[in-house]
C-alpha cells in the first residue's frame, strides 16, 4: 500500500455537500450529480490530474462514477484508470461508491464485440472487472438498443450478470419509451427489475419528453442525463470564438465546429444572458433546467479539471426556476 492510499481521506462533511434522489422506485439514492469518465481519463490523459477530479467529486458528495467498456481512448483505458485510482485511494471507500459500466458499442473486433447479444455482454462485463480490479460493478446497462438481438436474449443477459454475482443492478441507455417498456417488462417477468435510464437530454436535445420521462415514471425506473451541456456549447466557452483547447478544436470525433452556427450561438448569448439573472452560470442554469424534471434523478458530468466539476457542483445552489423563466427559456429554444 502506497502513500497515496494511507493519506487520502475523504472530507467529513461530504454527504452535508450533496443532495441526493431515490433512484426510481428502488432503494438507491443517486447524487443529484454523477461524474462520468467518457472524455478525459484515456491513456494519455494526465493520471494525477484524473485521481484529483476523482477525489474532488467524492470530496463533495459525489458517490457514483460511470464508466462504459470503450471509454478511453484506447477502449478500455477509462477503466483501467478507474481501476488504479481505486486500488491506490478508495479501497476503504469501496461500499459508499457506485460504479456502472455498459457494453453494446463497438469493442473488439469481429461479430462478437458490439452491440446487444449474450456472449457480448457477459464477456464485457468480465473484461470490465477485470480492468477495474473488481468483484462486481453496481450498475451495469446495455449502452444502445440492438435492432437485431432479440431484447429478451439481451435482458436475460442482464439478468444472469446479476445472478451470477458481477452486478447488483442492470439499466439501459437510449431505449426509446416503447422499447424501455418492453425491456422493463422483461427484467421484471425474470425478477432483475431494471433499475435506471440513461438518455441523452439536455436544452437542445429533449427527445426524452416525447413519452420517455412518462414511461420511466410509470415503470418505478430512474433516470440519469447525459450530456446535459450538449458536449460544452451549453456554456460561456464558446461565446467569443472556438477556444484552442475546447473539445471542437482538439477532438472532432463528438462535436464539430462547424455544428456551432450563428443561430445556436445566438440561442446561447440569449440563455447565457438568463443565466446571468439568476445569479448562475450558462453551465449552472442548463444542469438545474434538466433536474427540474421530478424523473430525472441525477445528471452526469464530466471535466477535464476540478473547477469545472466545483462550477457544475455550484449549480444545486439554485434549482428552483419561476413560471417566468421557464418561459423565458422556452422561448429561445423554440
């Protein structure tokens, strides 16, 4: 055991940090905020720096980390690094975390690594432990439908990694509301009632109010949003101009800057401006506006520093909107 594990204790206070929401009809609570480790934690990315955002979430009452199979780059690395993080600083921490994977994106080569069958899904939830250096993972989902994988091959998959022992919950990601209904069903019927959504929501992509919030409400099944600041146009950052070190610069694969027109950028200075009358900011305001909604319990973030994650922590100061702004903000975005 190094230092690094003998010096590092958690604050005292920081379940006084945090609020926290039942997790659908479950007997899990989730922290109105939840690091994701997709960007920022690959192979390259500085190890210290991801351990402080790590320690820094944790430190404020952040207890459930979010990881998938392919998040790195290489895939695979995301996890890997969790996993040192872990073994160096958390050991002790271990039963106050929780920790999701997913597999249904492409993984490895050949017909076996990608998208929704059992031998995929088993054998992913296999490697991820194994990178992570743990018994089992918390939550694990499916991360996209299948359209070719019978969804009853696919939940009963789910279904098994829970018996077997390699996870306590399972959740899907991006099933739309007549899909989430039949998959519910399914883990239902075979006694793994699925626990949480993942969908893609924020201002400029509401999808999920198009039946998604109602059927996850009926079926008792939280809700955990991501990419709650449309991959950082929802913020100050691109106000003046496209930073050298944002993410349209230097990595095109998610967001291109060509994507960021006038219009959107007119949309942004006039929420930013919003924003700004509630004493919050852009970032602040688009993360309380997704947690206005009763469904959704927790918002996932990630950062490539730990002021940006105090910034977004900043936003549970002010989660109440009036009619007012409320209307105000429906009128930009329409």
């Amino acid at each position: 055991m190094n230092s690094s594990t003998q010096n590092y204790i958690a604050s005292p206070i920081r379940y006084d940090k945090m609020q926290y929401r039942r997790c659908g009809k479950s007997g899990i609570l989730l922290p109105l905020l939840s690091l994701g480790l997709w960007h920022n934690f690959g192979k390259s990315d500085d190890f210290e720096k991801a351990k402080s955002i790590v320690k820094t979430a944790f430190d404020n009452g952040i207890t459930h980390f979010d990881l998938a199979n392919n998040y790195g780059p290489p895939y695979g690395a995301a996890e890997e690094t969790f996993g040192r993080i872990l073994k160096s600083d958390f050991k002790s921490y271990r039963d106050e975390l929780i920790i999701s994977s997913k597999a249904g994106w492409d993984m490895w080569e050949g017909p076996y690594g990608n998208f929704g069958s059992r031998k995929y899904l088993i054998a992913s939830c296999d490697q991820s432990l194994k990178r992570m250096g743990l018994d089992y993972v918390d939550i694990f989902y499916h991360h996209r439908p299948d359209p070719d994988t019978p969804l009853e091959e696919t939940m009963g998959a789910l279904d098994q990694i829970v018996r077997s022992g390699k996870a306590l919950y399972v959740g899907i990601s991006q099933y739309n509301a007549k899909d989430t209904a039949k998959a519910s069903k399914i883990l239902k019927d075979l006694g793994t009632p699925c626990l949480i959504h993942q969908p893609r929501y924020n201002m400029f992509d509401r999808w999920v109010e198009d039946g998604l919030l109602s059927t996850l409400n009926s079926e008792g099944i939280g809700a955990i949003a991501f990419s709650p600041l449309e991959q950082g146009i929802l913020t100050d950052k691109y106000l003046d101009g496209m930073p050298a070190d944002s993410r349209a610069v230097k990595d095109g694969r998610y967001l291109k800057a060509n994507t960021i027109t006038p219009k959107i950028l007119d949309k942004v200075k006039n929420l930013n401006s919003i924003a700004n009358n509630r004493g919050q900011s852009l970032a602040q305001m688009a993360v309380a506006w997704i947690l206005r909604n009763p469904e959704i319990t927790t918002v996932l973030v990630g950062v490539s520093k730990e002021d940006q994650l105090k910034d977004n922590i900043k936003a549970l100061d002010n989660l109440s909107f009036t009619s007012d702004e409320l209307n105000e903000i429906e009128l930009v975005l329409n």
